[in-house]
C-alpha cells in the first residue's frame, strides 16, 4: 500500500485503485479478475446438477437403505453422479446403460449385494412406463451368505426415476419378495415395477436383503444388511 503525498486523486488508473480512508489518500494494487476455464465451468454446473439429484434419488431409495443418515455415505453417492457427469452437461449426455460409477455403488461400506447373493441380477425398461426385474433359479443354500440364525431372506426392490434439470419430476416404485432360506432350488422371478420416465431422466434400480430367524426377527448387523444398486441407465 502507498500513501499519497500529491496531487490527491481518486479511482483506478493502470491497475492501480487511490483512495482515501479516515482523511489519508492511498493507492493500492486492483485486484485482479479470476477467470473460470471451460472445464471449471462445466465441473462447478455439473456439481450443482449431482447433489441435489444425488439426495433426491437417495430419498427416493429410503426403502432400501439400512443407514440414510450416513454422511459418508451420502459423499460418496453424491461423488459417484459427479464422477459419471464427469466434463459433460446435462444438456449433451447421450442415453446410456450400466452407468459408471453408479451402478454396483453399495449404501453399505461393510457389505454389498454381490457379497451376500451370488446371482445375476438383471434390470432393464421395457417400456416409458415400466421397469423389469428378473432374478434367476438359484439355490439360497448355496447362492446367498447369510447369517447361521437365518430361516428367511426378504429382498427390497426399488427403482427411481429422476429429472437431472427438474427435480420435482421424480417417482419411485418398490416391491418386496422374501426366500426361504434352504438347501433347494427357487424358481426364477421376473417383477415388474410400473414407473414412467422421461428424457433427460436418471433411473436407479437399488436393492436391499434382510435376513430374519425363524421367529421373523430381523438381523440388523451391519455386516447383514447389503444395500446396493443393481442398475442405472440414463434416459437421454
């Protein structure tokens, strides 16, 4: 900072600001103008898309997940949607399946579907108005890693469907099956979820599995109760 001794002006020539504060004239260095690259630019937009689709999604899942209150886990959803975004705007994202980042996220850091059910899954939608689930024969004996006290498996579906650009178009549909936990075979299973997208829609497909004794109560470990996404696909 300088101080004025002369010819007292005030304003900025060449970079430079004078000015006066408490009857002394000083002149001080403009500050400079920061500029954001394209990248910053498409990053900072892409964030502001992410999180608030990122919570809507995670209220939308509710039904499955075993800890929705869990910041850490909130985090790192919210990275997974940034991660998939990547230096793209919502505006130029193509239609696509299988998304990066999203698809297999686990609500549950100490365990996962894939951990506790040895199957292969498998969503798609059908139709702009309904959402298939299949899941093949298996034996649970042998196909899930359930807990000794387990007699019976129950399985939570929900698909969610939100607008990257309006939030309030979001809707979700879930359904329940349950297993008996035993050394045979279950019959396939295909279910069928009515639920309607739209262009420019992310759709999550999340699973969740509680294992219960044979007087129906529920094993609320955490390494017991597996909560993850088995699909997700953007509408374009």
């Amino acid at each position: 900072m300088a101080i004025q001794t002369v010819n007292f002006v005030k304003g900025t020539i060449g970079g430079v600001v004078f000015y006066e504060m408490s009857g002394g004239h000083f002149a001080r260095s403009a500050p400079k103008k920061m500029t954001q690259s394209e990248a910053t630019k498409k990053r900072s937009k892409n964030f502001g898309i992410a999180s608030p689709a990122a919570a809507a999604i995670r209220r939308l899942l509710s039904p499955v997940l075993p800890f929705p209150k869990d910041q850490a886990m909130q985090r790192s959803f919210n990275g997974a949607l940034i991660n998939w975004l990547k230096q793209k705007n919502a505006e130029e994202l193509s239609p696509g399946i299988n998304l990066p980042f999203i698809t297999g996220f686990s609500f549950n850091k100490k365990t996962a579907i894939g951990d506790r059910w040895k199957i292969n899954i498998t969503c798609n939608q059908v139709s702009a108005d309904e959402v298939q689930i299949h899941i093949p024969a298996f034996n649970p004996a042998i196909s899930i890693a359930a807990p000794a006290s387990a007699s019976t498996v129950e399985c939570t579906f929900v698909a969610a469907c939100c607008h990257l650009i309006d939030k309030n178009a979001a809707s979700a549909r879930e359904v329940s099956v349950a297993f008996p936990y035993h050394d045979s075979m279950v019959s396939h299973r295909l279910l069928s979820l009515p639920l309607t997208t739209l262009p420019g829609c992310l759709v999550v497909v999340a699973a969740s599995m509680k294992f219960k004794s044979g007087l129906g109560i529920p094993d609320y470990r955490p390494e017991y109760l597996p909560s993850s996404v088995i699909g997700a696909w953007y509408t374009g």
